[in-house]
C-alpha cells in the first residue's frame, strides 16, 4: 500500500470513528434519566445474554473512547469511554462514573449536550 493510500485508511477511519462516537456516547448520555445517580431504584435484572451483550458493547466503546483519545484521532474519547462504562456491569462502576463526571471539563460537555437535547443535567450527589 502506498503512503497516500495509508493516508486514506486513517482519514476514513478517523471520520468514521468521530461520527460514530458521538452518536452513540450523545445518545448514551442524553437518555440517561436525570436522577440515574442519585436514585436508589436500580433497573430489574435482566438475563444473563443480556448482560453479556451489554458488557461486549460497553467494553467495546471503552476500547473505541480510548483509541479516540490518542492525539490526532479526532472523537469524543472521553465521553465514549463513559458511556461505555454505563452500559457496563462491574463493581466500582458507580463510584468510577461518578469521579469522572465530577471533573468539571466532562461535567461541561455532558450538561451541554443534555441541554441541547432538552434535557435537564445529570443530579451528581457531593463527594463524600
């Protein structure tokens, strides 16, 4: 392959990975009910394929957010690792999502992009 056809690759795949993640970390983050950490109602159980699903895509995203976040590839690196941390079920994952929203760039971004969508910002309790 040559370099300009090298150059393609990269080029298609960073404007395929930046469509991409912000379609779906937006999406993500918007539908999250305003109260998601502060309410103690937690979702019923679903089905152990369910799960499984959810976790490949959420590890998935993380894996995407991170390649985001190398200098030069244009994307929401971080916004799409949260997000695929939501759709994830490990322990911690409360206390991990709330550290990275409490920063106040992530913070910033989230709330705008509810705010565009209608949507009021995310309740984050206090530090403890």
């Amino acid at each position: 392959m040559t370099a300009m056809g090298k150059i393609a690759v990269v080029a298609v795949f960073s404007v395929v990975s930046l469509v991409l993640s912000l379609l779906l970390s937006g999406r993500m983050l918007v539908r999250l009910p305003a109260d998601y950490f502060t309410s103690r109602l937690r979702p019923p159980p679903t089905s152990l394929w369910a799960k499984v699903g959810w976790n490949l895509l959420g590890g998935a995203l993380v894996i995407v957010g991170i390649a985001l976040s190398i200098p030069g590839i244009p994307g929401q690196g971080v916004l799409t690792i949260l997000a695929g941390l939501i759709l994830m079920d490990f322990p911690g994952k409360r206390r991990l999502l709330l550290a990275a929203l409490r920063r106040g760039p992530v913070r910033a971004v989230v709330d705008r992009l509810r705010a565009r969508r209608g949507r009021p910002p995310l309740e984050i309790p206090p530090d403890p």
